[in-house]
C-alpha cells in the first residue's frame, strides 16, 4: 500500500458573532468537520467548533 504525500489546506474559519445558521451553512459548504473561530480584529485563533457543537447548539435553540 503506498499513501499519498499529505497535501495542507486552508482551515475553514468562522467569526465568533455568527449565527448557528451560517455557521451549519459554512459546514455545509465546505465538507469539513471543523471550524476554526477567529478573531476579526487580528486574526488569531479564539477556538475551534465542531459539527458535535453544532448539533447541540442546534438541539438547544429547538427547546
């Protein structure tokens, strides 16, 4: 078995302030199973959100 040689990309990002619909419109988008949330004013990383946090967030809004 030979693998391929791992080839980077770009992280997804996503801004802290946006909403549970853009962000499941981001994961939709992209076919990734993590967000990275930055910081608009100087572009460091404030966390990371996944499709598990989505979906609870998603859950909680419903109740």
């Amino acid at each position: 078995m030979t693998s391929e040689p791992f080839e980077p990309r770009p992280a997804v990002t996503c801004l802290p302030d946006e909403t549970i619909r853009e962000i499941g419109d981001r994961f939709i988008q992209s076919a990734v199973p993590v967000l990275v949330v930055v910081n608009p004013a100087d572009g460091m990383v404030r966390g990371i959100i996944t499709l598990h946090d989505l979906i609870r967030a998603q859950a909680a809004v419903r109740q």
